[in-house]
C-alpha cells in the first residue's frame, strides 16, 4: 500500500527543518544546552557565555586558572559535546 500524501508528524517535521535549513541550528542549540551536561556544573558555574559561529564554539569563562586548565583539553571538550549532540556541529572550541 503507498503512503501517498501521508507523513508522520515526525517526517513532517524533519522535512520542514531540513526545507528552511534549520537542522543545523536545532543542533547547534541542543550542544550548547547540553553544555552543563557535559562539563558539569563546577565549570557551568563559571561559564558566561555559549556561541556558536561557523562551527567554531565560543566560550565565555570568568576565571581565568580554569579558562587555562580548558585551554588544554578543547580536543576532547569538543569530541564529548559532538558525541553528546550525536553528530560532529563544532570543529573547535574557543575559550574566552
């Protein structure tokens, strides 16, 4: 039997994303809430501000021992939220 014009509300939602071209910003908003998730909250804590331009991550940190600690692992901080968003958003991390 053909499906014709029937769609899930699912597909129909994925289509509409994928039309306007707002898949990757969904995605892009989904990594920066699962920031805390990731990092936890003792870095949450000091975190200002998340941004996301041309799939670099722009990262606000108030302290500045911590923002050197970060500045070390932004290999793996943006291997863990690209596994977290479940597909690879970010290709670096800059930390402010």
């Amino acid at each position: 039997m053909s499906k014709g014009n029937e769609y899930t509300l699912k597909e129909a939602i994925e289509q509409m994303l994928h039309t306007y071209r707002l898949d990757g910003k969904l995605k892009e908003v989904a990594l920066i809430q699962s920031w805390e998730k990731v990092m936890g909250p003792a870095i949450q804590k000091y975190t200002r501000g998340l941004r996301i331009v041309n799939r670099v991550l722009y990262v606000e940190i108030a302290s500045a021992p911590l923002r050197e600690e970060l500045m070390y692992g932004r290999s793996r901080i943006v291997q863990l939220l690209n596994e977290a968003a479940g597909e690879q958003v970010i290709d670096e991390v800059v930390l402010r």
